[in-house]
C-alpha cells in the first residue's frame, strides 16, 4: 500500500521524471482543479485524515486514472482504514461541474469505515465516493449488505434456493461502470454476479445469449437476471486464465492452442443483434489513443500522432468477412483446461475482423515482454500456438492482419502506464510506443 513513503522508495531518476511530467500536466490541465490533490498519494491521504479524524488511516494507493480531456479527471483509490481496504472513487473538475455533482448525485450515501459515504472538498472542486457508494450502480449497496443480500439473492435466482444463502466477494470494480463479485455458498455452490448501468444492462444480457458452447468452447451460461436491479449472474467457469499461463516460465505452448481452437468455434457462431465494429470506430479510436497519449505526455506527441496515420492508411474500408468477435478481448477473459476454454465478459461482443481478437492477444504478449515480465520470444511462441489451434497457421494475408491489429492492440495499451500509474510510467509509455512503431512500419 502506497501513501506517504511511497515516492522515497523510487529510482530517484525514475522520479524526477516522473514528478516533472506530472508538474507539467498540471500546468496544461488549470481547469481540473484539484488534479494536483488527487495525484499526489501522501498529500491526498493527508486531506483525508481530515475529513474523517476519527478513521484509523495507514495508506491510500492510486489504482487507476481516467483522464477526460480536458475537464475531468477520475482517480480510483484504495485506502487502508484500520487494516481493511477501502475503494474510492475521486472525481475533481471545474467548480462550475462540482455544483452539478452535488444535486446529480445520490442524496443519501451510505455511512462506512471513513464515517461518511461521501467527502467533499470544495476549495478543489473533488467529490468523494466511498464504496459501496455508487450514483450509477445503487444495486451494489444492496449486494454489500449482508442483511439485504439473501432478498437480492432470492430475486435473483427465484427458482434456485441452493445459491440464496451464499457469501460475496468482490473480484473487479469500476465505479460507474461495472462490479462483478464471486458468490461461494457453504456446500460448493458457485457463481458469478455482475451489476450493470441501465445503458450497460441491456447489451450484456443480449450478449451474454449470443453464443452457445460447442467443442473447444465453453460459454458461461446466464443463470439468472433481475431487471429491475440490473443484475447478471453467470456460472462459474473453471480453468486458468491464459494470462498466468503465458506469464509462467515453464509454460508450455498447448493451452495457446486450445484457445485458438475456441476462439475458431467463436468466430464460426452467427449470433443475431450484434453491433458493428466499423472503420470510422476504429479510427476514432486510433485518434483518441494518440491524443491521450499527446495530452498526457507531450514529448511523444508527434510519434503518436504518426503511429495513429499510419495504421488508418493501413486499415482495409470494410472489415473482411466479419464474423462475431470478443470485441474487449484480453488474455485474462480466456479460462484454459486441458481440451477447453471458457470465454468471459462478452459484453462488447460485436461483428469485426476475426484478426482484431487475434492480435490483441498477441499484444498482450508484447507488452509483457517490453515490459521483461517474459522473455521476448514468447511473443512468437503464442502467435504461432493459437494460429495453429485456430486452423489458420498457413495463411498469409491473416497473419498480416494479425500483426496489424497486434500493432493497435499494442497502441492502445501504450496509455496504461498513465492510467495505472505506474512509478515510471513517462519512460514506459515510450517503451510501449517505440515497439508500436515496429508494428506500424510494418516490423515485428
């Protein structure tokens, strides 16, 4: 846990930088008032010991930045508060936008740990919301309850008595956005809950009815829904993900293999409602990537922005007999076993290039290799294990496609050391970007 000791144990290069590329996004963003505040781990821990004395505070760690630019800037943060760990959700903007917040959110936030549920600083324009506080997901208040959770349950899964009396535990939140907990019941019961906003709600049940299991494939089956409550719940699929397989040293290449076969049998599938991911997407997407990374660290500007050129001029108009793709895909929404994989979190599912799944596996390799989390040539090891399960190991033009959305995939990952703050995120980023550029050239 990160907080007043946290920058004394950096590189002190590594931190001069960093404190110099952090100094000068403040000078660049005056509108984001309290962006200094919400940066700076010691000072804002420091802040908040003063609006909550009576809270046994020993840390607070920045977990995730999401910069909107050029006005807003979100900041997830854990805090230990007496030995437990506390999400908040920080949000610092104009002072004209702090005003709104306050009559937009939630009227009556819940107490907790810090005394209050929400903390306002408004000198800097920064509203506070302690979890399970949520102005988007109020379902979550209700699943942390543990005298509401049973009643939650029961509306859930009606025809289920065997899952009403399981515990919750939190896996991944995003406030505003999404929460997926893991429900274990005493006799081996097991599932999977996600809460979703109204927009949200409505995509991921279609999606999660999209696809069927067969073969290699594993799907995990949607087992329960409360509209009212924009609730999800899935079974719980086995496996290990393939992320902690490639990250392993002794890995062997079969389970690359066993997903490229699943993903094959994915792409095959012709499920109806699915949205389109077109060019014009795309290329909004290549832009807002070389103009985060250009807002947030200027000295790569003008390589992002020719990163960004040249993989639209190599983009083809329409997408290849698209067929049905993740669309969000990552090595750690595959869960791998022996002969099957189990794919998850199909929320974005959509009709694309079968390449753009493809690859952006592939640079997720890539960027734990330039990170040194793997040697370099697993990169090459997991290109070929899965073209080889997904059926498709002689065929040119989809490896060249493959490296194209591979170079992307990479792109887009070149913002995640701002977005997770990473001690020397200036110097990752570069590195990220200069592998990118291999891929942009037409390299590997």
């Amino acid at each position: 846990m990160n907080g007043r000791q946290a920058r004394t144990r950096m590189d002190p290069s590594v931190e001069s930088s960093m404190e110099n590329a952090v100094g000068d996004l403040i000078r660049r963003a005056p509108s984001i008032c309290g962006l200094g505040l919400v940066l700076d781990e010691a000072a804002f821990l420091e802040r908040l010991e003063g609006a909550a004395p009576n809270a046994e505070l020993r840390g607070a760690e920045i977990t995730y930045i999401s910069l909107r630019i050029p006005h807003l800037c979100r900041v997830g943060y854990r805090v230990d508060v007496g030995g437990t760990v506390l999400d908040l959700d920080v949000r610092t903007g104009r002072h004209e936008d702090f005003a709104e917040w306050q009559v937009d959110e939630f009227r009556e936030p819940i107490p907790g740990p810090l005394g209050t549920g929400r903390i306002l600083f408004e000198d800097e324009a920064i509203v506070i919301n302690v979890f399970p506080n949520d102005a988007k997901l109020r379902q979550i208040q209700h699943l942390t309850n543990g005298e509401e959770l049973g009643s939650v349950l029961r509306d859930l899964f009606p025809d289920r008595s065997e899952l009403w009396d399981c515990e919750l535990r939190a896996l991944r939140y995003r406030p505003e956005r999404r929460f997926v907990g893991e429900l274990r019941g005493a006799r081996g019961e097991h599932a999977v809950v996600k809460a979703c906003t109204r927009r949200a709600y409505v995509r991921s049940k279609r999606n999660a009815m999209a696809f069927q299991p067969d073969g290699p494939l594993r799907i995990a089956r949607l087992i329960g829904a409360s509209d009212d409550r924009r609730l999800l719940a899935y079974e719980w699929l086995p496996g290990r993900a393939l992320f902690d397989i490639y990250m392993d040293p002794e890995a062997d290449s079969w389970p690359m293999a066993v997903a490229g076969a699943a993903l094959a049998t994915m792409h095959a599938q012709q499920p109806e409602g699915l949205s389109y991911w077109t060019r014009e997407s795309e290329v909004a997407h290549l832009r807002a990537v070389a103009e985060e990374i250009a807002f947030v660290y200027p000295p790569l500007a003008d390589r992002a922005e020719a990163v960004a050129r040249r993989f639209e001029q190599r983009l083809p108009a329409t997408a290849r007999d698209p067929v049905a793709i993740h669309g969000d895909i990552s090595a750690r929404h595959l869960l791998v076993d022996e002969h099957q994989t189990g794919i998850i979190d199909l929320d974005w599912a959509c009709y694309g290039d079968a390449a753009d799944d493809l690859g952006y596996l592939v640079a997720h390799v890539e960027r734990a290799a330039v990170r040194g989390k793997t040697p370099a040539d697993r990169v090459d090891q997991f290109r070929e294990a899965i073209l080889e399960g997904y059926g498709r190991a002689d065929d040119p033009e989809l490896r060249k496609r493959i490296d194209l959305y591979t170079g992307i995939g990479l792109f887009q990952q070149a913002r995640f050391p701002f977005r997770s703050w990473r001690p020397d995120w200036p110097e990752s980023t570069e590195s990220l970007l200069a592998r990118t550029e291999c891929y942009a050239n037409g390299l590997h």
